[in-house]
C-alpha cells in the first residue's frame, strides 16, 4: 500500500503485544493488531484512507478521515464484493478485503 516516499500517518507506540492480523487493501496484504480500527491499520500502512469519489476534472484528491470520531463521514471504505465501512468506528478482521478507490455508493 505504501511506496517508498509514502509513510503511514499513524505511528504505533503502544499495545503492541496484541495478535496480528492480516487484511486486504487494494489487493495487498496488511498487517494489523486485533482491536486496531481499519483506519488505524490504514493509516498505519499508509498515508491515506481512500480517494474523494466527487473530485471535479476526474482529479481524485486522498483522504484520510476528519473527525476520527464517527461524525463527519469522510472514511468510508469500501469492501470487496460490495458494502462499505465507516473506517473509524468498524474494527479489522482476519481476511478482511477492502478497495480504497472511492465512487461506489454505500
Ligand atoms: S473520520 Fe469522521 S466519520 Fe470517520
């Protein structure tokens, strides 16, 4: 999920004594502790969450979450097969696949 130049915007420094887990992002594996929200594993993998699904000019603009908090809507994710994920408040779980590519609708 990360090149080179990208680093996660999240940093662990505590509880890492928990399992690890593996998910799916965009196809890649990636690990993270059980108990990690999905937008900690994201954000941990990497620098964004998704891509703006509504960015004019075909320009597709990353986010990675507002409020952190369940409000402001701005991490969904969407899951393989179909669905989608507020990441902030929905939990990883093993085998969990997601695509960050944006325009599909919840
Ligand atoms: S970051 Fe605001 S709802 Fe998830």
């Amino acid at each position: 999920m990360s090149t080179e130049s990208e680093r996660g915007q999240f940093q662990r420094l505590s509880e890492t004594g928990r399992p690890q887990i593996t998910i799916h992002v965009d196809g890649e594996p990636v690990t993270a502790l059980a108990g990690d929200t999905v937008m900690t594993a994201l954000l941990l993998a990497g620098a964004r969450l998704r891509e703006f699904e509504f960015g004019g000019g075909g320009r597709r603009d990353a986010r990675a979450g507002f409020c952190l908090m369940g409000a402001c809507q701005d991490c969904w994710v969407n899951v393989e097969g179909g669905g989608s994920l507020r990441a902030c408040t929905s939990y990883v779980s093993e085998g969990l696949r997601l695509t960050t590519g944006g325009g599909e609708a919840r």
